[in-house]
C-alpha cells in the first residue's frame, strides 16, 4: 500500500487554515522596478506558484536605508502598497495564504545606494571581511559601517512597524520578520558584529533586544499569531560569527516561546544565502532547535519532496519550503502530487532581467504533459 504524502496534509498557522504544508519560500528575485515598487511580472509569478499552501514573498525592505541591491521592492511607500496589491491577490487566488517578508540588510548594504551616499549602519563598526559587495561594476569591498544611534534604532524599530501596517493595507495574511542570513537582526544577535556596549550590546538579553523591540512593534498592526520569525543558526554567511551559536540560538528560540507567534522559519545548516556549502563544524541539527519551539516549524534548505516528507514524518517540520524547486517547476505541488518530472533550474535569470528565468518556466498545463 503506497504511502499516504504528508505534504498535502492540511495545517492551520496563524488561525489560518492551509491546505497543504508546502511552502514557497522568500526568494529575492529582483523583478521590482527601480523605486521598489511591485510590477506586472511579479504579480505573474506568484500566480502561477499560487499552488503551495503558504506562500512568503521575497525578501521586502523597510525603507530605502534597508537594502543593498537594485530592484528589490519595498513597502515603505504609498506607490509600493498599491503596487503589491494585485501581487497579493494573484498569490491567493487559488487559496493560498500569503504572508510578506520585512527585510533590513544593515551592514551588508553599501554607499552607492544608500540615499544619503554614506555607508550604511550596522549594529557597531565592524565590516564584513569575508565577502564582497555585489556592485553594478562588480565584486568590490564592504566598507566599515557607522555604528547606529539610540535614536537609529527606534526609527528603524517605527520603520519595521509601518511596514507591517503597509503589509496589512496590501492585502497580506501576515509577516515573516527577516532574522537570518547575516542581515541586520542577525548582526545584533551574533557578538561578531555586535561589539555595543549600551542595551542593545554584550548578554545575550541585550543583543536580542532589537529583535524582541521589533516584534512587539509590529505588533501593533497585526495579531502575534500572524508574525512569523526566520533564522539561520547554522550560517556564518557574510560574518555571521558567534562564539556560541548553540547558546545563541537555543536561547533565542526559547524567547520565542510564549510570545504566540505564527510560526518559526529554520534555514538549514548547508544553506548559506542562496547557496548549498559544508556543514559548518558548529552547527545546530535544524531538528534540535525545532524541538525547543513550542509553535509551527518551518524548514527550508535544499529539500525535494522525499526528505520533506521525512522532516514532517519525524516532526522536525510542520511546513517544508522548497525554493529552488519552486523557481524551476511554478506548479510543484501539482508534479510533487502525481509523481511528475521536475524541470532543472536556469542559473540565467536567477537575479534581475524580464520574463526569462522568471515567469517561462512551463508548467505541466501548459507543456501540455
């Protein structure tokens, strides 16, 4: 008797009921126009992967201050909340539930599209070593960031909250706050780049603080059950470093608890940004920090449908995102349902450009298969 899928088991998240446990992931795929603002082709796209039971967007900044790369969109502005509407209905057209994911990069952004023509700020002055900058021209250095205020810091704390509001406005379920791979809430959770000495600095409650300021912020504007939180535990991914990740993250997610959430989002320890690498030496096994949460667990990183299923089955997982996957195969659900071929990912038109790479992959509808 063949297996019953897990994956198309209904869950609830967020008083929400889903009609499956697939999970299409935030992916940046800069399609926005040049002021952030959502376009026609986005809205396709996520039409045509309307099939998995949450979908989260690509990563979408708080302010112009927020983002490193050209085309990405925002919800900061009153142009941009319009434009994401027709996103958002297409996304939930076929039932699905959308949530947006609000993004601030910090440190890892650069002069050249900062508004005042300044490097950007980070939680202290500390620079990313290990990696460079992914300019127009090329590959160029990060430069030493300056050290956020007091007052900074409670602006971008308002700023995250009136995004969260703009979300709301859009037509969107909820929001994933984006915590992970070496953005700004991660550069205040992990001592490597988080040298403050004032409340925001030293323990563990002092460098979690920003975090915990930012959920309740957005708070404000929509229910706890409908904010989810994604970390990377593992990654050292743009300097990530922690002289105890263990500790870090173990704490973190027990903070977590309690507080309601709608879900927790876990990148997978081969996963560092959009690429799959080693396991780091002091990696978290994504299914220990899974077992501390006390709500919905999402996994992401590197997944086909047989091991999501054996994340589900063990219960490390309630939801398994799929982001390559779903990049290549817009129906995925549909082929994961009925045992169908998947189509290989074009490395072309990952990042920037139009249609190609973007919204050309067929679906099995209309390959006529």
């Amino acid at each position: 008797m063949e297996q019953r899928s897990r994956l198309f088991d209904s869950v609830v998240v967020g008083g929400q009921l889903l009609r499956n446990r697939i999970v299409l992931p935030p992916l940046t795929r800069s399609r926005a126009t040049d002021d952030g603002v959502p376009t026609r082709l986005m809205e396709e796209y996520y039409r045509q992967r309307a099939g998995a039971g949450l979908v989260i967007s690509e990563g979408t900044v708080i302010a112009p201050q927020a983002t490193a790369y050209a085309r990405v969109p925002g919800l900061y502005s009153a142009e941009q909340v319009a434009a994401w509407r027709p996103v958002v209905e297409a996304a939930k057209r076929d039932g699905a539930v959308v949530y947006a994911q609000l993004w601030h990069v910090g440190r890892q952004s650069h002069s050249s599209v900062q508004p005042d023509g300044l490097p950007p700020k980070g939680p202290s002055a500390v620079p990313i070593t290990g990696y460079q900058y992914r300019s127009p021209i090329g590959r160029i250095p990060y430069e030493v960031p300056r050290e956020l205020t007091t007052a900074d810091i409670a602006e971008i704390v308002e700023a995250y909250g009136t995004a969260a509001r703009n979300a709301v406005r859009a037509g969107f379920d909820g929001v994933e706050l984006h915590a992970a791979n070496g953005y700004l809430i991660d550069q205040f959770l992990n001592d490597g780049s988080n040298r403050r000495t004032d409340r925001y600095g030293g323990s563990l409650e002092n460098r979690t603080r920003f975090l915990h300021d930012v959920i309740a912020e957005m708070a404000h504007y929509l229910p706890a059950e409908r904010i989810g939180v994604r970390l990377s535990p593992s990654s050292d991914w743009m300097d990530a470093h922690d002289s105890d990740k263990r500790l870090l993250y173990s704490t973190v997610v027990r903070q977590l608890n309690g507080l309601g959430l709608a879900y927790l989002h876990l990148v997978e320890p081969e996963i560092a940004g959009s690429t799959t690498v080693d396991r780091p030496a002091d990696s978290i096994p994504t299914a220990e920090l899974a077992g501390i949460f006390d709500g919905v667990v999402i996994v992401t990183g590197g997944h086909d449908q047989a091991s999501g299923e054996r994340l589900l089955a063990d219960g490390t997982a309630d939801l398994v995102g799929f982001g390559r996957l779903f990049i290549a195969n817009p129906d995925l659900p549909h082929r994961f349902l009925i045992q169908a071929p998947l189509e290989p990912l074009r490395h072309a038109g990952i990042y920037g450009g139009g249609p190609e790479g973007y919204i050309d992959y067929p679906s099995l509808a209309t390959s006529g298969s």
